[in-house]
C-alpha cells in the first residue's frame, strides 16, 4: 500500500510545484486549499504526511496544524510547515502548533525531498 501526503496550499502555483516534486515520491497525494479543508481531509484520509502552508483563508496553517496534532485521530500524523513566514519566532510557534518541521519558501526541490524522505 503507497503512502498518502495531504498538501494543504491555497497557491496554485505552489500546489502544482509541490505536486511536481512529488511526483518522484510512491505516495497519492491529495489536497486541500485552506487550513479548514486540510484539516477535514487528515480526518477522512488519515495522510502519512502533511505540508503545510500558513497563510491561506479562512483557517491558516498554525491553527489548522494545532487541531490536527491534538486531534484523537490525527495526532500522529507529522505536520511539515510549509511558509515565507520563517522568522525564528516562526519556527517556534510552528513548534508549539505541534509542526514537526519547518520549510522556508522559497525552497528547492530536494529539500521538499528531505522532509519527505526524513517522515515517510
């Protein structure tokens, strides 16, 4: 059975580059376009490995990371943030939130890999 990565990016631009990158990866990828679907998606999926963007609509990154690493069904899941916001108070934050890892964008195409490959 091939893993499953929810990517969770209200850039279409970016979803699609994220999308391109792991297309090298044996996992589906699914995806959500704001914090509120992602969340609801880790629910229905259960992902091997989210990424996360944080500033989407409605519900952004930091609080939808929140609800999926303290939620019952989704607290194991390992949460990558995904963001322009890479400020170390950032970087903490995301770690409170109960981010795994941080990804600062603009990122290359084998530092997505090692995430990736560091939680799959």
């Amino acid at each position: 059975m091939s893993k499953k990565i929810l990517v969770v990016e209200d850039d279409p631009v970016q979803q699609q580059h994220i999308c391109n990158v792991l297309s090298a990866v044996d996992a589906e990828i699914i995806l959500a376009a704001n914090g509120q679907q992602g969340v609801a998606r880790a629910l229905a999926e259960k992902p091997d490995l989210i990424l996360m963007d944080v500033v989407m609509p409605e519900v952004d990154g930091f609080a939808a990371c929140r609800q999926i690493t303290t939620g019952e069904e989704t607290r194991e899941i390992p949460v990558v943030i995904v963001s322009s916001k890479n400020q170390e108070a950032d970087k903490v934050w995301a770690q409170l939130q109960g981010a795994k890892a941080m990804l600062a964008k603009p990122f290359s195409d084998q530092e997505l890999m090692d995430q990736v490959n560091a939680f799959l």
